[in-house]
C-alpha cells in the first residue's frame, strides 16, 4: 500500500521540519554541558536527510529535540511553520536501542500508537497486516520481543514507526546495534522504503557510507558541542541508489562522496 | 545438539535429585522422631507427642471444633485476615512505590514517615489495632498490611526506577499520556520486581498473622496454638505449627509457579537479553 500522501500538506518552499538556532544546554548555564549549539537544519517534503559526525558530537541530542522528547535550551522547532509542540503522531521516531515494550507481542507494538490516538478498530487491523506484510513479519504477530533477534526487532521497530503514516520519521542509529549482515538488509529495505513512497526522514547515524548511500543531503556535525560543519547534497534518483549497498559503494559518485564526507568527519574527530 | 541434550538430562537429574533428598530429609525427621517418642520412648509424650498422637489430633480436629471452630475453619479464618491485609497493602503499596520512583517531592516528603514505620515491628501496632477495631478481623488483617506493605513500595519503587527510561520515550513518541504509559509500559516492565515484593509481603504478613492471632482474637492458626497450650494440648499445637508451615509453603509455591503465566513474555527473557 503506497503512503497516502494527502496527509502530507506540504507547502512550497516550505521546510516539512525545520530546526532553527537549536541551543541545548544540560545542567546549568555556565556549568552545564553544551550538546548542542546554534544548529539550524531543515528537511524538506519527501527529503531523507542524514546527519554524521563523531560520537558524542550531540546528534542524538538534536534528534531527541526535534522529536520534542526534550526542549531546547534556546531555538526552535518546526513542522510546516508551525511550532511543533510535543510528541504527537506527526513525528515518529526509531530508536537505537529498539525501544520495543518487552511486555507486548508484536502485534500488540505496532498497534500502540493507533490505539493511543484513538484510530478505529477496524482500521487498526488493516494497517497493522499491511505493515506486517511490509516488513516481513507475518509469522511473528504473536511473538515477544524477547523471542526475536536483533533485526527482526529493529523490524518491528520500524513498522510501529511507519504504521503510524507519520509525516516525519526520525531515526536514531537504527542500525547501530545491529551485526554487519542485518544492517546491510536494513539498510537496502529503508532505501526501498523512501524510494516507494517518499518518506520525510532525518536520519542520524554515524556511518558515512551509510549516509552517503540513503541521504539526499548529509549534514555533517563538528564535535562537542555540536554545530553543522557542512551541508553536502547527494543526486537523488541515481540508478546506484536503486541497487543494493556493496554495488552502489564502487559507483565513482558515492566513492566521491564518501571521501569527501569523510575527511570532513576526520578533521572532527582528529580536531584538538 | 548432543551437548545440549546432555545438558537438558543433567538439569533434570539435579531436579529430581534435590526432590529426592528433599524427600530424604524430611523422612528421616519423621523417622527419628516416630523413633524417639512411639518405639523407644525417649521423650515424654508431654513435651515431643508421637507423630501418630499428631495425626490422630490432626484427623479430630478438622471434624470435631477446638475452641470453636474446627481445624478448616481457624485455617479460614486465618486466610481470610491476611488475604485483606496482603491486598490491602498492594492496593496501596504499589501506587505509592511509583509515586515514589516517579515524583521526588513526594518522595522526599514522605521517606521519613516511611522509614520511621518500617522500622517498627508489626506487633507493635496490635495494641493500637486492638483499640481501633476490637478483636475483629480487620485487627489481624491491620497488622498483616503493617508487615506486607513496606515490601511492596520498596520493590515497585526499584522496578519502577529501573524502567528503561527509552520506552517511556516510545510511549510518548506514541501518544500514550501518563496513565497509559503507566498501564501499558512502566508497570510490566516492573513487574518482576513487583512480584519479588509479592513473594516477600506474603511470607511477611503470614508470620506477622500467626504471631497477632497468638495475643489476640478468638479464632485461626495462632489462636489454635495459643489454645493448646491452655489446654496443655501438646498434640495440638504441633498440629497448628506444622499447619501453618504447610501453608506458608503453598502459598508461596502457588505465587511462584504463577509469574510465567501472569508475565508471560519472561519466559524467554533469559534467552535473548540482547
């Protein structure tokens, strides 16, 4: 089932999200800890943006943010214009560490968010077996998240995220946590995702390749604390995108890219 | 696969191991003592009664009343005490336990006097329960949730505080409020714990029971005791001792065996924590 884009209101010219002079401070001013500093980034309807940089550099900071799981300490953001508010079916987000309520079944997971914003029963069936049919997880509808491995987690993960027909996807390392193999698959299904149907995703990760092979741009994040050192465009719509991630990393545009992206991480992390 | 079956046998050969010495132990105690009192006379009957005394004391009492009611009765009447108090205890004590781990103010406000009860003995409190409620059930069952209620706020407290703080942020990327967050999120992935405190306030308040009955009431276990020793029923009371051992123990066995179908998503948890 494509994703129903009358959902999507978009504007021209209007950034889906925008975070704008994002500040965020833990502790006191002065004390604290900066995480993040003067960031402004937006995503655009559609745009799958991704953010690298070295670890701790506040990323995650600025995903947490922009999901309104945390206020900023100054700046704001914004969905359409508009203030974004609190967490609210608008935004979903993927997490890291999967998230998943160890309590429920599969099927129990994916239907959360659709019984908490009151969608009808009827309806939660029919988008829950679709999206089961999409990710691949027919047969583990009544399954525990503890009787599954990693990826099958991180599969449901992201079916409680898009069942949702978010207008936003956040994801936060999704694959981080994952072995080689697993993230490959994922990585290719999420391309194939946004290629379908055009998701709006901010993407945070902190494998180059990894952006360079899903983003449409890939901003790119200075160490501690945080500011966006570059914004570099990526071709969208390029057959090398369309194939799998070992074919796409010998096309000389992502071998460009990538080490382009790449020296610009190192002088991070190399950086005194 | 040889290993694991092999692994499989071991573990089910220690079980049947330990049931057999479970079952070694508890013979020869019964051995030596039918020994010592019915063969060899070697206690007088005043002081250790012969097994077979026990029994036929036991087998009277569940027809025939002691002190006004029968053995089944006073057993009821015991469960029924510490059934209130211990539901008393968790009806209240699990609520404040997640205020606890979930408000500090409250927390901070509330420590003291918290810290100040548990410390004082459950049977302190019969002089005050006697003259709030009389020699009523609701006396025994006071000092019942005096005993519970303190392991039931200190383990949701634990359970509650060590909910990965990521999946309260799932369910509020969710739209789940509080409450649901609570219900849906916070309160199973503490319920382990809570069971723990489950196990200890009921193997608490069944001591603090026993021993409430022994000063005051007119009926149960401990007052069934307290009877045979006016009565210089020996017998007697070795039948309410073993009893209310008995008992403690199915409890307990009861509770336990319960969790993998009240938490049925446990089962696994061990095998894949990753």
């Amino acid at each position: 089932m494509p994703h129903d884009n009358d959902t999507n209101k978009s504007i021209p010219g209007q950034p889906k999200l925008e975070l704008r002079h994002i500040t965020k401070r833990f502790g006191k001013e002065g004390a604290g800890v900066l995480a993040v500093d003067d960031c402004s980034l937006s995503v655009e309807n559609g745009e799958f943006v991704c953010v690298v940089g070295p670890s701790g550099c506040g990323k995650s900071t600025l995903m947490t943010v922009g999901a309104g799981l945390e206020d900023a300490t100054e700046g704001d953001v914004l969905i359409d214009g508009e203030p974004a508010g609190p967490p609210g079916p608008r935004r979903s987000v993927v997490f890291q560490k999967f998230a998943l309520f160890p309590s429920e079944t599969v099927e129990q997971n994916i239907k959360f968010g659709l019984q908490m914003t009151g969608v009808p029963k009827s309806e939660q069936e029919s988008r829950l077996v679709s999206q089961l049919r999409i990710m691949g997880l027919e047969h583990f509808r009544k399954a525990y998240p503890s009787e599954l491995s990693g990826g099958m987690q991180q599969r449901v993960a992201i079916a409680r995220a898009l069942v949702m027909q978010p207008e936003i996807l956040l994801m936060d390392e999704p694959f981080g946590a994952l072995d080689a193999q697993t993230r490959t698959i994922l990585q290719e299904e999420v391309q194939r995702l946004h290629r379908e149907q055009h998701y709006t995703v901010l993407f945070i990760t902190h494998s180059v390749e990894e952006a360079v092979y899903l983003g449409d741009r890939v901003v790119v994040m200075t160490k501690r604390p945080g500011r966006i050192k570059k914004e570099i465009s990526l071709p969208r719509d390029v057959v090398w995108k369309t194939g799998d991630i070992e074919e796409a990393a010998e096309h000389p545009d992502f071998i460009t890219a990538r080490r382009e992206i790449w020296s610009l991480v190192r002088e991070e992390i190399m950086a005194p | 696969m040889l290993e694991r079956g092999l692994s499989r046998l071991g573990m089910v050969s220690n079980r049947s191991k330990s049931l057999f010495y479970g079952f070694l132990s508890l013979t020869s105690l019964m051995l030596i003592w039918f020994l010592s009192t019915s063969v060899f006379e070697l206690i007088e009957p005043r002081v250790l009664p012969s097994p077979v005394a026990v029994v036929n004391q036991l087998i009277w009492i569940i027809e025939v009343p002691f002190s006004g009611l029968t053995l089944p009765g006073h057993i009821l009447s015991s469960l029924e005490r510490w059934g209130w108090g211990v539901f008393t205890a968790m009806v209240i004590g699990i609520p404040v336990g997640v205020l606890f781990a979930w408000t500090p103010w409250f927390k901070s406000l509330m420590n003291p006097v918290f810290e100040l009860i548990h410390f004082i003995p459950p049977f302190a409190y019969i002089p005050l329960a006697v003259l709030w409620f009389g020699a009523s059930t609701a006396t025994q069952a006071m000092v019942v949730f005096v005993a519970a209620f303190p392991a039931f706020v200190i383990n949701t407290q634990l359970g509650v505080s060590q909910v990965d703080k990521i999946l309260v942020d799932a369910a509020r990327v969710y739209g789940a409020g509080p409450f649901a967050t609570l219900r849906r999120v916070v309160i199973p992935a503490a319920a382990p714990s809570i069971y723990t405190g489950l196990r200890i306030a009921i193997s608490n308040g069944w001591m603090a029971l026993v021993g409430a009955e022994l000063v005051v009431g007119k009926v149960g276990l401990g007052f069934m005791i307290s009877q045979g020793q006016e009565n210089a029923s020996v017998a007697t009371i070795f039948v309410g001792v073993i009893t209310i051992g008995w008992l403690g123990v199915m409890i307990d066995t009861i509770v336990q065996r319960s969790e993998r179908y009240v938490l049925p998503w446990r089962k696994n948890v061990s095998l894949n924590s990753g």
